[in-house]
C-alpha cells in the first residue's frame, strides 16, 4: 500500500485555481464574484436575483446513520459525490456548512470533507474565513447591547429584566462564560441580572440568516426576535426597540454565499452553520437555491444522523424554502455498523460480519424514515482501508431486502474516481422522477401532535410526555399565531431515543418534553428532549497548546 | 455657493480603482495583493520581507491641538496631504488607523476623513472591513478562555483567581459587560469570579499587534503577555499556558497591512487602531515601514492631540521601530482656536479675531512641544466656510512669531487642489534635513523620572504625584527588568493639564498618577491619571436606530 498523506498534506499539495476561474464555471462574472483572497468568493445579491427566473437543478441530499465515534464520512462523502457528479459529465455544486471557529481549539478541527475529498482552502474555512460568523456573533451581540442600553435609560418598552430570552454569543468555546451575573458596579452600568453567552452557532441570528431567502426577509425575521416578556407575559419584539436594521446592515456580506472548490476544482458554496440540536443544522437556503439555478446537481449534507438532520433538512428548510429533493444519499461505514452491533472500538480493526448485521437495523430504520418523505433512498458505504469483503457485502445484502441499493465508496482514497458507481445511481434515481417529497406533517398540525408525529414516525417512541406547563405554553403560542410553525427537535444525535447508549434500533421507548422555545424569528418551535449544551468548554489539553504557524508562515496543529 | 454634498454622497459617487491597479502604483505585484472585495487588499508576508533592503522614503506626521467640539480635521488633513503630495508629483502613501465598529451604533460613525479628502470603501471601513478587529478580538478572548480552563482543570500555574489580569473584549459598546461574575452555576462552569469586557480597540493584543515588526515579533509579543499573577506575585506569562502560537495563528491575516485608496485613487493604508489612552494611538508598524519601502513621502497620523499622540508617536511607536520622522503637521482651525480662547459653541460661526488670538496659545504650545523632538513644524489650518480673512491671518501671524509657519488648506471642499501649499511647505522642510529626531528620554532613565519629563517638558506641570503603592510598583518592575520600557500615558484628551476643562496652554498644574499598569506584552507601563473609560456605552437614542439598508441596498445612517 501507498504512504498514506494526512488531510493537511493532501490539502496543501492541491492545485487550485484563481477562484475567478472556478465562478466562470457557473456563468458567474467577476463582477459578481465578490473576492476574499485568490481562493475564496462572495457571489454578489444582484447576481442570485437576476438568476430567478432560472429552472432548478436536481437537489440531493446526503444524511447518514446515527453517528459513532468510529465516523461515517458524511462531509468527505458530500464532497467526493459533487466531484463524481462531475466526472459522469454533471455540472454539480456541493453545499455544505461552515465551520465553528471556537471548537477548533478544543479538539482537532477540519469540517471541510476528508482525504481526496475536501474542500479548500481548508486552513481559513476553520478559521475565520470569509468573516461570516463574525458578522453573526456582531448582529446578535448588537441586539444584546441594546437590550440592556434600552433599560438602563429608563425601559420604555418595559422589558421584565428577569424575563429577558436574549443572551450574547461567542465564537469560542468558553465555559465561563455560561452563566455571568451581569451589569454589576453600580449606576453607571446598569441593572445587574443573570445572563450568560452560547457558542455563536447556537445564535438565532445563525438560524434566520440560514433560513432568509433575501435581505428583506432577513430584516424582517430579526425583527420578529423575541428578546424578552413584559410583566404581562406579552412579547417584545427586536423592532419594538429598533434593532433589525442595523442588524441587517451588519450581516449584509454575511448574507452572500461563499464559493470555494474541492480538491478537483469543482465549485462548493460553504454558507452557514446553524446548530443541529436548537436548531436545523443545514447550509443557507441562500445557497442552496442560488446553486440550484447554476448546476444540474446540487449536493448538500444535513446535521447529525437522518432522524434529526434529514428530518429537519425536510420538514424545515425545504417546507420553507419550496425544495424538493431528488434523492437522499444515507452514509454507512462497516465500521459504524460494527459498533452499532456491539463491538467495542478497540476492536473495530477486525472482521465480525455478525456484528455488522446486527447493526445493520440502524441503517434500516434510516432508510425507511427518508422514504416516508416520498424521496428515494440510496446507501453510500464510505470505504475504510480495514473492511473487508465480506463486510461490506453483508451491508448490501441487508440493504436490498429493503428494496434499495447500497454502493461502495472509494473516494477518500480515489476522489471522484472512486465514487462514480454512487454517482450513477444518484443521476438514476434523480431522473426516474420517483421522489414525491412532502414534509411529514401539514402546517395546520396542531404543536403538540407535530411533535408526536416525528417521535412515532421516526423515532419510533412509544409516547411522547411532557408537563401541563408545556402543553400550555404550545397552546399559549398557537393562541398567538405561531401554531403553523414547524417543530425543531433538540434530541441526543447517539440514539433513535432520548438515551445517547440506546443503539440500534429502538422502539417504544418514551420521548420527554423537558421544554419548549419559540425561535419567532428563524420561524420554529425548539422541542428539548434533553441537557443541552450551547456553550461547549475546552478539555483539559486543548488543541490550541499544539497550534502554531511553522517557520513557512503556514498553520501547523489544527488538524 | 454651490451644494454641499455629504461625506456619504461624495464616497458613493467616487470613481474606485480596482485594488490591483492601486497595489501596482507601489510595485505590488497581484500575487501579493490578498482582495478582499474589488477594492480592498493585504499585502502579503512575503512581499513585505522582500523590500526590507530597500532605502526609506520621507515619513510625516500629523497631529493637532487639543480635541474642541468645533473638531480639527485630523484625518481629513492626513488624507487630503496624502493626495496634495501625490499632486505636486511625488509618489505619498496615506497610512491611518482601522475604526472600530461598536462606537459606530452609538453616535455616528466615520472615521475615513470627510469631504474630498476622504479614504473609500468607507462603509467597509466603519464596519467589518478586513475582519482585523474581529481577529484580535478572537485572539484575545481565546487566551481568556484558555485562562479560565488552566484553572478549572487544576491551575497547574497556581494562578491567583483574585489577580487575573487579562480581561475579554468586545468590538461593542456595552456597559453591561463593564463588570461581571462568570463561571457561575455550579462545578461544571468553574470557580466564580469577578471578570469583565473591554472594547476590543482598549485589547493589549491591539497595542501588541501595531507594535509587532512582523509574526515571529508577533508571536514572541504575545508570549509576554502578563496574564495574571500567582500568590506569591510572581507573574504568569500567556506563552505559560501555551497560548501564544495559536493566537499568531488567528492573527496571521490581521497582521498584514490592507491597502484602499482615496477619493483621488492614491494609496491608503489603513492598519489596527488601538486605544489613544491606555495604549499608543497609532496605526501599525508594519504598514507604516512597509509604507516607507514604497514611496517617496508617508503621511501618517497619531491620536488625540500632539501633547498625548505626538509624544507617543514619537516616545513609543518611532522609537520601538527605529522610525525618524522628518516633518511634523500641527492641524488647527478657526473655530478650534475661538474656542480655546473662550468662545461658546454656538457662537463659533461669528467673526471673533481676539477670540483666536488667545486660544492660539494652545497652537503655540503644542508647536514648542513638537520641536523639542527635533522635528520641523508646519501648521495646517484647516479651512471651513465660515471662517474669516482676519481669524486665518491671526493665527498665521502667531506662528510666525514662533518661527514656523501656518498655510491655509481647502481639501475638505477641493481635495488636492486644495492642499498644495501645505505639500509644497512638507516636501521643503522634509528635504531641508533639519530634522534631528531623538525621544524626549532615554531609555535607561528611571521609570518615575520618565513619567516627570512627559509631564513637565510637554504639560508644562509643575509637579507629578503619586502614592506610595505606585512608586513602588514602578521599582519593582524595574527589578524586574522592565524598566527600559517607554511610559503610555492615560489622560484626558481635552487640556494640557488632567483637568478636561483647563483649555489654552496652562502651566504649573499638579499630575497626579492614579495607577500604573505594565503592558509587557506591547512593552510600555500605561500611567494613568484620571477615569479612563475601556468599555463605552450607547447613548440614549443610539445610531442604531437609524441605521438601515435602503432599497438599492445602500447602507443608510452610519455617517
């Protein structure tokens, strides 16, 4: 076997191209092309609107098993498809997310896809890159400030300070910072009270932007922000103290999407990176719609595993964006459904084709979860040097007696060469016209029953229990108009249930309401299930000890 | 006379070069010019290292009297003499400072000049911009969080939790975060304490980065920096908690300087912008030098008046770069001068000639001063409507009696046109030689004594006070071996003495030295002798409220 080169070298070693060149691909003019660097671009609103009028290329969605610690490739499988798309002769684009800066200091970074299979330029899209979640942190953070400057000077609006539902952000991962007492030392600062920051993805401001389809609508959105309650109960909104347009103004650029390429040169817009727990966990509708207009084949990846990413993918973006995905790829690794099957990870190096059946019922009740949104299924097995035949043959066996086709993946190793069998069948079943999308559930549905609906349908809970505060206040806000929104699903990523060491495939279990949160302005209804952390802390070695700029001037340790 | 436009109308009209073509008046090739946008770039690492053997052109710098309401134009004559150079035929280069963003939703932003004479984009410029300020507010408040997890995970350093001395920022005027309790909530969140938020601009990490040579100076800069102290005082460093190469690795980008242009399409640099107070004022080393690789004159300029940002000009940034300036403007107004000789606000469009002739006497002072660093002087008297014959010829006539000269300029209404009086008196005093350029102390002189030659040469105090606790302080970082270090001093803007109020030239006042902090870091003992304020506020009825995206996606009420 060849030397195996690490994500950083392969990276480093790409030939890229003028990012003007990349843009020119898709009919993109450099006028258009809002440049950020050689390697990365900002395509300009004026362009995205000329392009409306414009038919829709095929949207396929690429979602994946409940994860493991083993990994399953979803970004690195995203991103070999949009290049094999490509090599069969498809102009594709792959739509993928942002990554957090914060975490990078924590644990290893990398976010943009893997081996032969990335997207760069690597080092700036797990750093600051194109500014955008700056931006965000400054439009949330904005409001924050004017929350409290709105108090001090004497509360016109008459904001309950203990009723306060606004709190700041950093893009940093920051335990201290979760819960501060604020606005201490005396008059001139202020009306001390509890507060506290998430993790800038965690933002509303991160969910709305991701979800507007324009700058007017994500002025109005911001607007719609619930910041607080008065004494009554009642809501005040960020317009009632004038905040959305600055807000606005301060996300302008953010707004746009970001075009870089992967390693062969093909376009990626990277837009976006809400939260998958508090939020829908998907890249900008911005930007997957811009690129529909552009390509034959837009590849676009969901948060988590398909019972929380497809499932919000569906249910909240496309039911308000007016997607309609073609087909949805599900990653599987023999690896994952090893430790799906009971192997420890320590021993996931050796064949155990029993324990790669039995773990095979998680990508069963994956598949059958996808196509109860009417969208036709394939499995992409991404393909570790240790499989063995028989492995993966046990998977595709298992996934045919469902009535579809899992196909091995060697593009880690092999780019777009070693993906093209998947991209075949991706162009087949997208041009058979067999998906008939709809989200799982109407609009009309009232709360509660929309929440019941996506535990049985695709948790397969047995019941769903939550105190009568709850059920009140899903009440109180269909009162108030807000009962057509969709639900979000704050669940552990780990488990079909609510419990992360419940593998498999799990039924009748019971899923608790612990809360509930209404996001007015990114237009959901936040179900929490259970602890969620919106501010992650650092371990105790960070990574951050071992990064460094090397006497080349390049960035060593954060992958 | 004809319409007057506003500074926002006559940006929007300017006829912008591509930031290649500016880059390529100065010999900076596209492979070095990072775009950010069509018109604005950073010059890279490597190109900068490439110049390093060539010879220097001509460095002026303009300052002013002490700050009045009236405003002097500080900027606006930094940037209309970039141009009037560039006119009479030699190649100028403008280098100021990066506006921070928060101060801008509270009253109205602008920092980019006005009239004709202004640097463009300057939206970008009030907002985002190059993402530089972002960068070190990232830097900062990883090392803050790296703090904060060295201790929850044992505080193998044993620091002090009552000595910390590392703060957050924020690019955000927001009181609420002036003072705070974080790590509450209980053992997962840490040890509470008493913590709090600057303004990012107020960061030593700002102060660091605009003193840095290039990243390896940068990095080292870091390392110093002084996090807090351990029970028995001693000092624990950042590069203790292995922090330094990971924030060089956040600011690499930001350490470059980022080009624009002028109305007039010369070129700008604008780079960092600390704090005027608690730290030196001045745009960053690297554009400056890098500047002075490129053309025949550099015009930069310092903050406040040339009391605080000539002295620290001149005693920290020239000093610490090896920098000789050759020429000094001294900007002055009419109206700033009725002021300083007693005139009310709203009477300052009514001829008053007596009026000018006593506040000249703050001109005078600020003139002796600037000599004493043996820099020839020029004053510019920067010209509005309602000025009178007789007010300019009064103050032209006081300067001549002190041996220099005062030129009337109209770039604010002409641009270059207007300026090229005041170009020719430069390029005639910065040709002559007469510059003789040297601090006003030594470096080995007593920390103390140092801080008594600022204020008696340039005050004109008659003495300096201070407690106990902080004469000893100073001993014992002179122990320590920072006693070579340069004094920042921290006082009001508005007078000569620490009274804001004490207009005109006073003399014989007392200073009295409040505290003193060792930036070891930016490497200068910040003294301060009265509040200084680190984190501001928003007003009332902030900007904010007023700032929004028109129709045509123009950005409406920053300016």
């Amino acid at each position: 076997m060849a030397e195996v080169k690490s994500d950083i070298e392969i990276a480093r070693a790409a030939k890229k191209k003028n990012i003007m060149e990349i843009g020119a691909k898709l009919g993109i003019g450099s006028d258009h092309l809002l440049p950020y660097g050689h390697d990365k671009a900002k395509i300009s609103a004026e362009f995205i609107a000329q392009q409306q009028s414009r038919p829709n290329g095929r949207l396929v969605l690429v979602t994946a098993i409940n994860p493991t610690p083993a990994g399953e490739g979803k970004t690195t499988t995203t991103v070999g498809l949009g290049d094999g798309l490509n090599r069969i002769g498809k102009k594709a684009v792959v739509c993928i997310r942002e990554a957090s800066l914060g975490p990078c200091f924590g644990v290893k970074g990398g976010a943009a896809g893997g081996g032969y299979a990335q997207v760069v330029p690597m080092e700036d899209m797990n750093l600051h890159f194109t500014g955008d979640f700056h931006a965000i942190t400054s439009a949330h953070n904005l409001l924050a400030a004017l929350i409290d400057n709105h108090i001090y000077w004497g509360n016109e609006q008459n904001i309950d300070i203990r009723r306060i539902a606004w709190r700041r952000v950093m893009d940093m991962n920051d335990r201290a910072l979760r819960e501060i007492v604020c606005s201490l030392g005396g008059v001139a600062n202020g009306y001390p009270r509890e507060a506290g920051f998430d993790i800038t993805v965690a933002s509303e401001v991160m969910a709305i932007l991701c979800l507007s389809m324009d700058l007017k609508d994500l002025e109005k959105r911001l607007g719609n922000i619930i910041i607080g309650y008065r004494r009554d109960k009642s809501p005040v909104f960020a317009r009632d103290i004038k905040a959305d347009g600055a807000m606005t103004v301060l996300l302008k650029d953010a707004m746009q999407p970001n075009l870089v390429q992967t390693l062969e040169n093909n376009p990626a817009f990277v837009h976006g990176g809400p939260f998958a727990n508090i939020a829908h966990g998907c890249n900008s509708v911005v930007a997957t719609t811009t690129a529909l207009k552009l390509a034959d084949y837009v590849v676009t990846e969901a948060g988590f595993g398909a019972d929380l990413g497809a499932e919000k993918f569906f249910d909240i973006k496309c039911r308000k964006a007016g997607l309609k995905p073609d087909v949805a790829v599900i990653v599987a690794t023999a690896r994952a459904m090893k430790m799906n099957g009971g192997v420890k990870k320590d021993d996931l190096g050796q064949e155990n084709i029993e324990a790669v059946k039995k773990g095979c019922a998680n990508l069963g009740r994956h598949i059958q979860n996808v196509k109860k949104f009417g969208v036709p299924v394939v499995v992409g097995i991404n393909h570790f040097v240790s499989d063995t035949e028989g492995e993966i043959q046990a998977i595709k066996d298992y996934v045919a007696t469902l009535g579809a086709e899992a196909v091995l993946c060697k593009h880690w190793a092999q780019g777009s060469a070693g993906i093209e069998e998947l991209a075949n069948k991706v162009v087949q079943l997208a041009e058979s016209g067999q998906s008939q999308f709809a989200p799982l559930y109407p609009d009309d549905m009232p709360l509660f029953q929309k929440i019941e609906t996506i535990a049985k349908s695709i948790y397969h809970a047995g019941e769903v229990i939550a105190d009568k505060s709850v059920r009140d206040q899903l009440k109180a806000w269909e009162d108030q108009g807000y009962g057509n929104l969709p639900i979000c699903m704050a669940k552990t990523q780990y488990s079909f249930s609510t419990d992360p060491n419940l593998r498999g495939a799990p039924s009748g279990h019971t899923v608790p309401v612990r809360e509930v949160r209404l996001s007015a302005g990114a237009g959901f209804i936040v179900v929490i299930t259970g602890e969620i952390m919106t501010m992650p802390g650092l371990p105790k070695s960070p990574s951050s000890e071992r990064i460094f700029l090397n006497d080349m001037g390049q960035i060593e340790g954060l992958f």
